[in-house]
C-alpha cells in the first residue's frame, strides 16, 4: 500500500514546502516570462497530474494549445487569461476550462503574482505554438492582438 503524501504551502509566494520549483520550460525559453512550477500530484492510476504555476508580476505563459484539456484553478494573485479568442479577467478561486486544441495563454497583472493549480492529463502531448499563419489569425481580433506575447 502506498504511503499517504501531505503537501503544505510554504517557501515563498504559494509555493509549496518539499516540493521542488521547476523551470516552466526546459526547451524554449523566449515563450514565457518569469513563470515556475511544481508538480504537486502524479498517479498513473489516476492518469492525472496536478501542478502548481507561480506567473510573476508582468510575466505570461507561452502561447500555446493541446490535444488535452486543462482545468484551472486560480489561488491568488490576478491576471487575465486567453482561452480561444475570449480574453477573461482572473481573481481567486476562478474555474478555467482550457478545451482541447485551443489557444490558451495566462498572464499575471503587474502589480502581484498570479498563482494557479492546472490539471492534466497525465500521457498528455507535446504543446504546438502557433505557426506564422496561425499568428496572424490570432492577431486579426485587435483584443486578442494587444493581448497576446509570441
């Protein structure tokens, strides 16, 4: 039988205590700006990964969409967040469901960090940026063109 495993908060920010901060990304590290993680739960009995994302002040998550879903949870801080072509403001406690295959991007405001749990499946594939084309269509909405880092 396996042993329970208790997380706590604690370190700095929301990070959580014993639970190691990882670079956000290993492989392009243009994408992104100032965003760490922790991966608080990973069964494969569950087939399900549960990790921390730390955005800090004026930082953003890369552009990016996947064949999985994700599931948000915000815990403090605030920002907004793109998901598709819609642009939501984020404060504490939000719910965001990312759908499979659509643009998504998190951004913390430039006063606070934005901290938020995200579920995922765990066999989840490889995230795709957007390509030139792709870009351009994104940038055709002026909202999601003001929005958007790439």
């Amino acid at each position: 039988m396996n042993e329970p495993i208790l997380h706590r908060p604690g370190g700095t920010g929301g990070s959580w205590a014993n639970v190691a901060v990882l670079v956000y990304k290993q492989d392009d590290a243009t994408s992104f700006r100032d965003v760490t993680r922790q991966v608080l739960f990973d069964d494969p009995l569950l087939d399900c990964q549960l990790r921390y994302f730390e955005v800090g002040p004026g930082g953003h998550s890369t552009l990016e969409r996947h064949a999985h879903v994700h599931a948000v949870v915000v815990l403090r801080g605030s920002g907004q967040c793109l998901v598709g072509d819609t642009i939501l403001d984020l404060a504490p406690h939000d719910l965001v469901h990312v759908p499979s295959m659509t643009w998504h991007q998190f951004r913390a405001s430039l006063e606070e960090p934005l901290g938020f749990l995200c579920m995922v499946s765990a066999g989840r594939d490889k995230p795709q940026l957007p390509t030139a084309d792709e870009l351009a269509r994104l940038r055709e909405s002026s909202v999601v063109c003001e929005f958007i880092r790439a």
